[in-house]
C-alpha cells in the first residue's frame, strides 16, 4: 500500500487531534500547522511511526510574517519519506518577543547548520541546541537581516525617482 496524504493525515489527526490545524495539499504535497510547544512530539512521531517512516530532514527555515501579530515568526520543517518518496511540510509559529522553538538536533543531525542558520538569519532561539551561534553573519552585528523591520533601500534617494525612469 503506498503512503497517501490522506493516510498522513489520518495518522497525525488520530495522534495529535485538534492541535493541528490548517492541513493543505499544495502540488501535492501535504502541508499542516502545529503549536510550537509539541514541534518535537511530531517530529518523533512522523520518524518512529513504521507506516510514515519520515527520517529524512530535508530543511529547516523561518519566515517573518510583520503583519501576523502574536504569530509573527514561523518555522517550516521539510520531511522526507525516502522509501515511499513522500515529503511533507509543516510550521510553528512563535511570538516575535518570545522566540524560542524546541531543538530538533537530538532526532536529525543536519537541524544543527540548519537551525543555527535560521537564528543567524531570523533570530529564532532553538531552545536546547548544543551550540546556537552565528554561522553565516559576524558575531557583531546586532540584528537579523531577514526579518522584514527595516526599508530595502533609501526612500530619500533621488537617483531612484520614478522620474529618473521615465514614469513620472
């Protein structure tokens, strides 16, 4: 019997019930929404359960959404299935103030560039990771170049007026 999103989703909801919300099938691949608090109980989950077998930790990534209050920063994990070739993704989200996710470092070795890129890039803190530094960016630098506060260029700069262009 080969591994369906149904089936997926079937086993998560008869496991986790009502903690997981927003289940979606994009390009065919199944997408879901879970506390921050159990990130680690379905990541077991989904890697000790014999009929999901997903033990392949594709990527870990975090996206700020500025607009989402209480809700403003997310991380994506991306799991493989290699026997059945099934992927799935899903997301946690955290307050901005409060940051701090569960390490997935004990269940799958690659989590530690992975989460420590996220950090770098976002600030997210992976609560329990053996060692959350800088990895890409200097130790100096006293912010997080991905998070969407600051303009993408100079608003002042008159050399980037549209009448420069030829539309205005």
């Amino acid at each position: 019997m080969s591994l369906t999103n149904e089936t997926i989703q079937a086993r998560l909801i008869e496991k986790f019930g009502d903690q997981l919300s927003n289940f979606e099938t994009t390009y065919g691949m199944l997408s879901f929404e879970a506390p921050k608090e159990i990130n680690l109980k379905i990541l077991n989950f989904l890697y000790d359960d014999e009929a999901l077998k997903f033990r392949f930790l594709t990527d870990i990534t975090g996206i700020h959404y500025p607009d989402n209050k209480g809700r403003e920063l997310a991380v994506v994990y991306h799991l493989h299935n290699m026997v059945d070739n099934v992927r799935l993704r899903f997301k946690v989200f955290t307050d901005i103030n409060t940051p701090d996710v569960y390490t997935a470092t004990g269940l799958f070795s690659a989590a530690n560039w992975m989460e420590r890129e996220t950090y770098d890039f976002l600030g997210l803190n992976f609560v329990g990771h053996p060692h959350l530094k800088r990895i890409l960016n200097v130790e100096e630098m006293d912010y997080f170049p991905l998070r969407k506060e600051f303009p993408l260029e100079d608003q002042t700069r008159i050399d980037k007026d549209d009448e420069m262009f030829g539309r205005g």
